[in-house]
C-alpha cells in the first residue's frame, strides 16, 4: 500500500511539472523584452512622439479590445482570419486591437465637437494571428498618424513629410526611400488598357515585385489587359523615378489636361516633398498598396538595400467614415511598425552609437546615510536626470560595480566627512576625475543645467 501512494504521488508530481513547464513557455509570435532590448523602443517612441508634436499632431490611445465587426466592415474575411477573437460573458465576438483605423475612425466620428483638420497620432501595441517570420510578430507596437478634414496635396503632404521627419530623426537619411503613388491615376491608367475589375488588379500590383514576370504577364492578360499592352505596362512598373519627375512620366502614360483634379493634385504634391527631404522620394506605379479602401495617393518607405519589408506605409481613404457612420470625412495616415524599423536600425549600426544619457549613482558607506542619499537623490531626479542609490547596503566597492552595470556616467559619494562638511564628493566615471563641491554649488549646477547634462567642473 504506501509502495502504491509513492507510485500515485510521483505520477502527480510529473504530470505538475509538466505542465508548469508548458505553461512558463513563452507564446510563439509574442516577446520578451528585457530593459537592454527596450532601450531601440524607448528611442523609437521618442522621436516618433517629439517629431509628431512638432508637426502639431495631438496623442490619442486606444482600447485593447474591439468589435469583431468592426473589421469585417473595413478588410473583410482575410484580416478577421487573423484576429485574436473570442466571445466575452455577454456573448459579444470581440477581438484584441489588430490595427488603428477602424478604431481611429470610430473615435472621429463619436465626436460632432471636434473641429478640423484634426490631427491625431498614437504609438500602442497590436496583435495579429500570422505565421511569425523575420520581421513579423503576432504581437506588435504601431504608430500611427491622421489628419482628418481637408483633402489637399499640401495636407497629403505634410502627413508624408512627417514619415520621412520620423525617419531622419533616427539617422535614416540616405537609407531608405519611399515609393509614391494614386489609386485613382492607377484606375483610370489600368481602365485606358482594358482592366476594369480594381479589386484583383491592385493585389495583384502590389505583389509585382515579388512575383515571376512572366506569370504577372499572363495574369494581367487574363484580367482584360491586351498583349501587346502587358510588356510596356510592366516595364513602367519597374521603373522609380525622383517625385520631381512625376509630371514628366504622367506625361507619357495618360492622357490628361490642366483641369484634370486627380492628376493636377499628384503633381502638385510631387513639388511639394522635396522641401520636407530632398533625394527621399520616388514615383513608383507598382506602389499601390493592396487594401481596398485607399482613394488616392499611396506611399510605403523601404530601405535602401531592400532587405526587409516595407518601413511604413499608407495613403489617402476619404470612403472609410462614411463606410462606417454615414460621415464624409476626408482622411489621410501611415502605420509603422517598430519590428522592421528596430532591425532597420540595427542591421545599420544606428542603435550602438546612441549617445550615453547622463545617469547618477548615489554612494554611501553604509546605510545610516540613506536618509541624505534620498534627498540628493530626489533633487537630481526632480530635474529629469536618472539616479539610483544603494538600497542594499553594500560596500563601496559593490556600489561602484553597481553603478557601472546600470550605466551611470557620475558618481556621489556621500560620507561622513561630505556630511559634516555639507559637501559631495563628485566623481566622472567616463573620464575618471574626481572633484568636491560644496553642496549648495551641486544643486546651483543642477538648477541652471537648462535641458543640457550637469558640466563636470573643469578645475
């Protein structure tokens, strides 16, 4: 008998450590991201956020969770198939966010207070059931910027000058272009060579740089475009010419005059973009972007190399509001993912040189000092700048491993005779100098810093 309870008891207990240990396993397509993997985010976000303000836009945040059908009437069966959906207590199909849009446009039009243009961005997490890869998760952060109201290439304009402002701030220039074009120029040029059915031929399009050419030709032949046509159509897909030269191609594939809004307008963006960022973008008709909903200009930004996926993309979907409230609302916006940007910066060294943030340790002998460590502690953070502090009464020789492993470029020390004195003793840890200043001159140097680090002294 107690033979067959040891029997029972390590049964149980490797059916428990089993399935402890499937349920410690991390989700496939989801991360982990420890505090150095945050640090290419937290710059990521930063300028994003610094760069989108500076262009007037206004944060907005999201709920997590949606309506189901709040997808459905937007992209269909394909992205509701990758949805995170599930079925709350009261019966509602709801899914975790999978995208901004739907959700941006429902906020639009919930208010009749706002007046516009409005100009909103937002930088959250979002989640899609795809197969992982390179590039791709199923858990993701997005930003996200709209201007709302005015339909203009200036306004057009501005939404892709901040893309390429973002893109510069974090040392891109030169490494990535981005790739313009219209739906509504593509759909008259695709109706003048026979092809009427829109809804296959941009899919279609957009995967023109990834497919066999010979097998896009035929394609193309079987939705209605001639023979004779398929070649020289895709030799201008092909083709990126500088935005400049945007007229001079419209120029030879359709037929249009001065009074012409659609191509008029195209143009006059294509004059307007190089003043945001000269020798960044590029007219590409393969450029179509392959969901339904965009009405007019569309635009994706790539690195220069074309290792990765698109960088960012979007376009013009004046149809969304009133597809779903009733409301014609001319809109405009990018997303951009922080997965391909974090590998786009890191494949181009730009995330090592990030210059080293000024950061504080506070060290004392033991932990009767704690109390005074606190309050320098607290005035140094009070102006902005990180400090940390032995909480774990160590040694001084511990303090100053800790101080290195948390990056901190200055060092207090505080003892009895800094105390006594009323002064710190001040320590560079990235040059090795060391000085003592009386306390009150710390904390002046701290209160005129201004938005620039504490100058060590020079004598």
């Amino acid at each position: 008998m107690p033979q067959c309870i040891e029997l029972e008891r390590r049964i149980v207990y490797f059916i428990m450590m089993h399935y402890a240990s499937v349920a410690l396993e991390r989700v496939r397509g989801f991360r982990d991201i420890y505090p150095e993997e945050s640090e290419p985010r937290k710059l990521i976000f930063s300028v994003s956020e610094r760069s989108s303000e500076a262009f007037g836009f206004k944060k907005i945040e999201m709920p997590s969770v949606e309506l189901l059908d709040l997808y459905r009437i937007k992209s269909g069966d394909e992205l509701v198939s990758q949805c995170f959906s599930f079925e709350d207590k009261g019966g509602r199909q709801l899914t975790l966010t999978p995208e901004a849009t739907p959700t941006v446009v429902r906020m639009l039009t919930a208010r009749k207070d706002l007046s516009r243009p409005v100009k909103w961005y937002s930088f959250q997490k979002y989640w899609r059931y795809e197969e992982p890869q390179a590039g791709r998760q199923r858990e993701f952060y997005q930003f996200n910027a709209d201007i709302f109201g005015p339909s203009s290439a200036e306004v057009d304009a501005e939404v892709i000058g901040l893309a390429s402002f973002i893109l510069n701030g974090l040392g891109l220039k030169g490494h990535y272009r981005i790739l313009l074009n219209d739906r509504s120029i593509m759909e008259r040029i695709l109706r003048e060579n026979g092809i009427n059915d829109f809804q296959k031929a941009f899919p279609l399009i957009d995967k023109f740089k990834k497919t066999d050419r010979d097998q896009f030709e035929r394609d193309l032949s079987q939705l209605g475009m001639h023979e004779s046509r398929v070649r020289k159509f895709c030799d201008l897909l092909e083709r990126e010419t500088p935005v400049e030269e945007a007229a001079e191609v419209l120029r030879a594939v359709i037929r249009y005059d001065e009074d012409d809004e659609e191509v008029r307008r195209f143009i006059k963006l294509s004059k307007l973009l190089p003043a945001y960022s000269s020798d960044t973008f590029f007219f590409d008709m393969s450029t179509v972007r392959g969901l339904a909903y965009y009405t007019g200009v569309v635009f994706e930004a790539f690195d220069i190399e074309g290792r990765f996926r698109s960088i960012l993309g979007g376009g013009r979907y004046d149809s969304l509001a009133e597809l779903y409230a009733g409301q014609s609302v001319p809109a405009i916006g990018f997303g951009m993912g922080d997965v391909i940007l974090e590998l786009v910066l890191r494949q181009l060294g730009l995330l090592s040189g990030k210059r080293r943030e000024q950061r504080f340790y506070i060290a004392s002998p033991d932990m009767s000092y704690y109390t005074s460590a606190v309050e320098i502690a607290t005035q140094i953070r009070s102006d902005g700048i990180p400090a940390s502090l032995n909480i774990s009464d160590r040694n001084m020789g511990a303090q100053l491993k800790e101080a290195n492993k948390e990056g901190a470029t200055d060092l207090i020390v505080l003892g009895k005779q800094e105390l006594d004195n009323h002064t710190v003793t001040w320590k560079h840890l990235v040059t090795g100098k060391q000085t003592v200043l009386r306390l009150d001159e710390f904390l002046d140097l701290l209160k005129n810093r201004g938005n620039q680090d504490i100058a060590f002294p020079s004598n």
